[in-house]
C-alpha cells in the first residue's frame, strides 16, 4: 500500500519532486499536490526563452515576406 504524501505548492519545486519520486520511489507514495494555479507547473526559468524564440521567429517570418 502506498504512503500519502501531500505536497503543498504547485511550482517548479513540486514538479522537481514529483518527477524525482517517480524515478526513484515509483508506487511508494499517494501523491496529492495542492495548489492555487488551475493547470500543471511549467518551467518559469524557461518561459522568458521560450518566448523570445517565438518572438524572434515571428520577426522573421515577417522579414521574409
């Protein structure tokens, strides 16, 4: 039977959790993530890169017309 396991906050540091629990401890835990945001976690240390690239290729998409 798996222990419960509540985690308290939705951010990158749950989803780093709940992945390394996975790897290393799949089956052992219940996991119950509570949090404020609707939709699952998301890299914010990214995001501002991942935009800049759409934001760079959209500029050249429109040079190229």
């Amino acid at each position: 039977m798996s222990e419960p396991l509540v985690i308290v906050g939705n951010g990158m540091a749950a989803a780093c959790l709940c992945e390394e629990l996975a790897q290393r401890a799949l089956g052992r835990y219940a996991v119950a993530v509570i949090g404020e945001e609707p939709r699952l976690a998301y890299n914010r240390v990214l995001l501002s890169s991942v935009l800049l690239a759409a934001k760079c290729a959209e500029h050249a998409a429109d040079v190229s017309v």
